[in-house]
C-alpha cells in the first residue's frame, strides 16, 4: 500500500546516506568561467565598448567564487577532522 510509511512511519524505508560531493571542482570550474568572462570584458572595454556595469558583475562572481573556495576548504577541514 502506497499509504503504509504515511500511516506507519515503522513502515518507511531508510534515508540514504547523503554523499561527500568534491565542490572544489564545482567553485574551481565557476570561478574560472567568470575570470575568463572578467578577461573578456576587459578585452571589450578597451576596444571601446562600454562594460563597465558587466566588469562589476564578474568582479563579484570573482570574488564570491574565491570566498566559496575558502569556505568548502574550511569545511572539508573540518569533516576530515570530525571523521577521525
């Protein structure tokens, strides 16, 4: 019965375990996409198109992708001690 866990949570099969996930790859990957967008913005800019909002923008992709490199290896620290 597709009812049984809502009735009886006895019923329910167990949750997975959530898997560990290399978010290095994930931010490194980002954050290389928005220097690379930063470089063509510059690029562009000294040609004499006007980027100047679109040079802001990748800054700050930038900078949040750095800080989110600094926080997943804090974390990873922290698992890998906890783990021990």
């Amino acid at each position: 019965m597709k009812f049984a866990p809502i009735i009886d949570p006895a019923a329910r099969k167990p949750a997975p375990k959530p898997v560990r996930v290399d978010l290095r790859k994930a931010f490194g990957i980002g954050t290389g996409l928005w220097i690379l967008a930063l470089l063509i913005c510059l690029l562009l800019r000294t040609l004499g198109i006007d980027t100047h909002d679109l040079v802001y923008v990748c800054e700050a992709g930038v900078v949040i992708g750095i800080l989110l490199l600094v926080w997943e290896f804090f974390d990873r620290w922290d698992y890998r001690r906890l783990g021990k």
